[in-house]
C-alpha cells in the first residue's frame, strides 16, 4: 500500500480547496478565504500539485471540477468536520480528572443506585465528587442552565432539548419486618387495610400512588407515620408493626438487610420506569457521554443484582 508523505500537506491547503471546489471561481474563493486573488492563484497551483491532478478545469462559462475533484469533494468535506469537531472537543480523561459530578435524584432511588455508581467512579475516575440532590419543581430549568449535570427520576415526558433513557423498570411491593403477624401472607386487600402504614413524602403532604388507587376503589387506608426518608422509614418498620409499600428495588436493599419480607400488594399497581434525563447541549460531550455510560452500567448491575434478592 502507497504510503503518503503528510508532512508534504497543508491544513490551510484544504481549506483552500474546499473553497475552490465549492466556488468554481478563484476570485470568489479568494474573498470567502479572506486573501487576494494572487495567493488563492498560487494556493491552487500547491494543490494541484499536491494532487497531481488539474481539479478545476474550463468548461462552459468558468471552471468545473475535474473528475479527481469531484471524488476528492465529498471525503474533503466529511475530512475538514472531523478536524473541526476534534479540535473543538474538550479532551477528558476519568483517570485525571477532578471536581463535580452534579445530579437531581430521589431519595429512594440514591440509595440504590449511587452505591454502583460509586464503585464505577472508584474504578475509573477517582479523583471526581458526587453530588446528589433532591429533584424540585425547577429540575429541567436546572438541567437547561447547567446548573446539574442530568437529573434521574420518573420522567413520562421531555421538553424540546432535554434528552432522557430508560434507565431500569420498578415496581411497588410492600416491605414489613419478618416476624410481622401479616408476614405469612396471603395480603388480601381487607388484611392489607387493616395494616397501619408509613408514607416516604419529601414533602410531607398529598396522597401517594397507593392512595390514589385505592380512591378510585372507594377504599383508604390508615397512614400512621410520614416520613422524609427511606431510611428512617426502614428503621421504624423494622421495629414496629407499620408496614410500607415502596419500589422493589429498594426492598430488596431493605430484604438484604434480613429483617424484612416483601410481599405484593394487593392492587393493580402499575411497574414504572426510571429514566435518566440531559440537555442535549451535552449530548456529544466526552464527559457527559461518560457519566451517562457508567449511569446506565450502575442501573443495569443494580438490576442484575436484585434477581438474586426477594
């Protein structure tokens, strides 16, 4: 295979040529190059021979490009973006590199998630933070102003330049201790209402996706606790006769724990998915790309994980 001297091209040479090509006229060319007519004229004599070829030839009424010009014009196009591309890029590294990574999360879901995605950040890029926040009302505009990273949560739908995946698919069971006097199931729905419950609300306020189910049944049932966290839920559920009905994935963190059992409700409950969402400003930058890699790697580990749990 002939082996071509690059050393004997020119960056600005291609420039010039994809402006020639693209002109068919020197003058022209000249004045999109911003130089004179004079060094557009001797910039296509290098390249000509360069190219051993003419690559603007007369025909009727100006140059046409020559047939070795017209096989060159489509690669020289796709050549010169790439260049540009690589040259705009901001070179990143996971093994050097350092600051913040910025995400919105649930509670619930940072607390099954972040520990793979922790491992990942330990393997690869130790020198990078986490830091994990409570999503808000305001969570695209965050994600619109830079101001996080990407944002993880249930996401049915996505304004125009945010981009969002499915990160891993959930559903509800309910979580008691294992010498719960209801943990020998079955749970009917009369026995599930009998129940004394607790609530995870970050808020504090309004009916959970239980409730409303249940609302449109005509049935309620008694919330005894609300509580901000799962963990200080776990703990109470662990020690009392309170019951609560969570995602899967985090019972089967609370089920490693072996004090729990977890039973399906009695509902038609609905799985859900838990998606992971981006500006797509970031959508091709090498950090973004990365941290949106080991995201996907952390749910499906997570996922593979708890085949094993429950």
């Amino acid at each position: 295979m002939h082996e071509v001297d690059l050393r004997r091209a020119d960056l600005n040479l291609l420039v010039a040529l994809d402006a020639l090509l693209e002109e068919k006229n020197v003058t022209r060319a000249a004045q999109r190059l911003g130089m004179s007519q004079p060094a557009a004229s001797r910039a296509l004599g290098r390249l000509r021979a360069l190219f051993a070829d003419a690559l603007l030839v007369d025909g009727p009424g100006g140059y046409i490009l020559s047939a070795r010009a017209e096989d060159i014009r489509p690669v020289l196009r796709r050549t010169l973006a790439d260049i540009g591309e690589m040259l705009e890029a901001n070179p990143f590294d996971p093994a050097t590199a350092t600051g913040h990574v910025r995400l919105l999360m649930p509670d619930l879901q940072a607390a099954v998630l972040a520990p793979y995605l922790l491992t990942h950040l330990a393997k690869q890029a130790p020198g990078l933070d986490i830091d994990i926040m409570p999503p808000e009302s305001a969570a695209i505009e965050a994600l619109e102003s830079g101001a996080v990273d990407a944002m993880v949560g249930l996401i049915d739908e996505a304004p125009a330049g945010i981009i969002r995946r499915r990160l891993y698919d959930d559903e509800l069971v309910t979580l008691m201790r294992t010498e719960h006097p209801a943990a020998d199931g079955p749970l009917t729905l009369d026995r599930y209402l009998a129940l004394e419950h607790i609530v995870v609300s970050v808020t504090g306020v309004g009916p959970a996706p239980v409730d409303d189910k249940l609302a449109a049944l005509n049935r309620s049932r008694r919330v005894k606790l609300r509580v901000p966290n799962f963990f200080a839920a776990a703990e109470i559920a662990a020690r009392s006769d309170l019951v609560m009905t969570l995602p899967l994935s985090l019972a089967r963190t609370a089920a490693g724990m072996e004090r729990f059992v977890a039973l399906p409700p009695p509902l038609d409950l609905d799985r859900f998915t838990m998606s992971l969402a981006w500006h797509a400003r970031h959508q091709d930058a090498p950090k973004h790309a990365w941290l949106r890699r080991i995201m996907v790697r952390a749910a499906i580990e997570m996922s593979n994980a708890g085949d094993s749990h429950i």
